[in-house]
C-alpha cells in the first residue's frame, strides 16, 4: 500500500433517471459546500477501527484526496462535514485498497462511472463487503454540479455501496428537490474536483461501444440520455489507487 492508497454490483444507477436534460454547465467553483470546522469521527457514524495499523482517520470538513488512473490524476476534496456516512464510507474502501485496479465502467458525456466493475466488458464486479449506506442526499444539500462526485445506487434510495459516479455537466435533475420521478430524495453529492477537470474530461469524451446514440435509440431515450444500458468504454480507464489525506 502506499500510503493511504486505496484502493453488490450497482451498476445501474437508476432506470430513466440519467437522461440528459439538464442545463448547460456554469462555474461551479465554491458552490458545494460551506464547511464549519466540524471534524468527523467515522467510528461515531458506524465505521469501526479496522485494525491496529489501519486506522479509519478523523476527517477535516474538507479532507483532500487523490484518485489515481491511467490517463492522470484527478485531485478532489471529501465533504465530511456535510455528507459524513457517505464519506466515511468512500473513505473505507479506499483505505482497504478495494478500488485498484478497478475501471470506469459507465462512459456518458454528462456522467462517467466507475467504483467496483474490473472488466467493463465482461461485466466483471468486485462484491461490496460492507452493507449498504443511508442516502445523505436530502441532508447535505449538496447539488450534483459538473465535477462533484455522487453515490450511485439502484431504485432504492439506501443501496449505495461503492460504486461512484463524476458529473461531467450540471445534471441538477440527480439533486435532492428534484420532482422527477423515481429520484427523490436524489443521488447524494460527497466530493468535488480541484485539479485534473481536465482528466475527467478525457474519460467522458473516450469512445464507448455502443456509442450513446445507439444506446438512446435502443431504450427509447433522447439522443446521449445514457440510460439503463450504459455504454462500456472503448478504452479502459484504470483506478491505479485513491489515496486519502494526500
């Protein structure tokens, strides 16, 4: 392990709820969350010491992390304070090395997927080893702007485990007041890019097979909606690690 390197199946994150019909992006820069110096403790939230070498970390408001891959880094803050369970239990799996050598999975142009698939192809999945976590969606508040990363999860607001998605666009529709069916009380948000936008652009604009337009005539969604089959990247991007705290 280096570090803090960290590094079932909830694949699909819900059935029509990833049509994309948000609005165009705008500066998302602060728009997150405004922390207030709380420092979580994730064993007060249910996430015990795992062993004597590995400790489950008291956690800043804003804990700095680092998502490694094979096509760059991409560098991003946790919301603890605001979305602790959520966090503590991101920051879980990473410590357990359980994301390496996994893939993104799920190429849109408005949202990319990753989490727990290590064949995007195969459909090959590394099973959970924790129970599913409670939604913070409607707690936080925090709004699924274009970089920030939220929870995916099946039509059941409390399955999240580790799968994880990047807004690649606003995509407030995912949000806790959304009115759209099926989604309330929304996909909760728990971190936010602060370098390497750049990477997670490429891993959104990679080739995927079938390409999202096949896709959208097949479910009967709009063109680039990205629905219940999400198309698989042409060319994997790696999880290499995640590292905590960096």
């Amino acid at each position: 392990m280096r570090g803090f390197a960290a590094t079932t199946i909830l694949i699909v994150m819900m059935s029509g709820c990833l049509v994309d019909d948000s609005p165009e992006p705008s500066d998302t820069t602060e728009r997150t969350s405004r922390p207030g110096g709380i420092t979580v403790n994730c064993p007060e939230y249910g996430f015990p010491q795992m062993n004597h070498t590995l400790l489950m970390p008291e956690l800043r408001p804003e804990t700095k992390a680092t998502l490694v891959t094979n096509r760059g880094e991409i560098e991003f803050v946790l919301y603890a304070e605001r979305s602790p369970i959520t966090v503590c239990n991101f920051v879980q799996y990473a410590l357990e090395d359980y994301y390496e050598d996994t893939v993104f999975h799920r190429i849109c142009p408005h949202v990319i997927q990753a989490g727990g698939m290590t064949n995007a192809y195969t459909g090959t999945a590394k099973p959970g080893a924790h129970p599913p976590i409670r939604n913070e969606a409607n707690l936080s508040e925090l709004r699924n702007y274009k970089y920030t990363f939220g929870m995916a999860r099946t039509p059941d607001p409390d399955s999240a485990s580790t799968h994880f998605f990047i807004n690649n666009k606003d995509n407030n529709y995912l949000d806790f007041d959304s009115n759209r069916t099926g989604v309330p009380p929304g996909y909760a948000v728990f971190a936010n890019i602060t370098k390497g936008q750049d990477v997670a652009d490429a891993i959104a604009a990679a080739p995927t097979v079938p390409e999202p337009d096949d896709v959208a005539s097949e479910t009967g969604l709009v063109p680039d909606g990205c629905g219940n089959k999400a198309p698989a990247p042409g060319e994997e991007t790696i999880i290499e690690a995640i590292i905590i705290g960096s």
